[in-house]
C-alpha cells in the first residue's frame, strides 16, 4: 500500500496585530502500520510567516512525533488527529495569529 492523503489544508493565517499573515499548512496520510508508524498514520503541521516555520508538527522517521517551535525541537507523545490539531492552533495562537 502506498500512502494516501486523508487531509490536506493550506491556508492564509491574518495575524492579530499588526505581524505579517502567516501561512499553515496541514497534510494526514494513510500509511502502511509500521514501528516507525504504528497508528498508520503520518502527519505535517507547519506554519510558516516569510518562510519562517513558526511552529511544527510531523512524525517523518526516524525522529517520531516531534514538535518545531521558538527554534527548538523536542520529542510528542502519542496524540490523535484532534489533539494535533488542538495543539498546532493553540501554538498559532500563542504566535500572534487568528486561524
């Protein structure tokens, strides 16, 4: 089986202030179940303002679920499709930025 896309959003973010609009874009596959992805599933969150990624989100092997964010990168738990995006809004908030 290959991978099949199951969601995919780009869209413009208006910033709450006077910061540049931002750009989010989200993509879910379907996958193969595997070590690397064990709910078959394989994930990108990132939003991006003036090709500045902001805040990200993705499981790409070997890393596993991971998170972008204030220029460091650290390890996720295990989070379903509604907490990604939960936790991807709410650090797009946290940035200045009105989904």
């Amino acid at each position: 089986m290959r991978a099949r896309l199951l969601f995919g959003e780009k869209r413009l973010v208006p910033a709450s202030s006077t910061t540049p609009v931002g750009i989010a874009e989200i993509k879910v596959w379907e996958v193969p179940r595997s070590a690397h992805y064990p709910e078959g599933r394989k994930f990108s969150l990132f939003f991006t303002v003036d090709g500045d990624v902001r805040v990200g989100i993705d499981n790409h092997k070997p890393k596993g679920p991971h998170l972008h964010h204030g220029g460091e990168e650290r390890s996720l738990g295990a989070l379903d499709e509604d907490e990604l995006l939960a936790t991807f809004w709410k650090l797009v908030r946290q940035e200045g930025f009105e989904p």
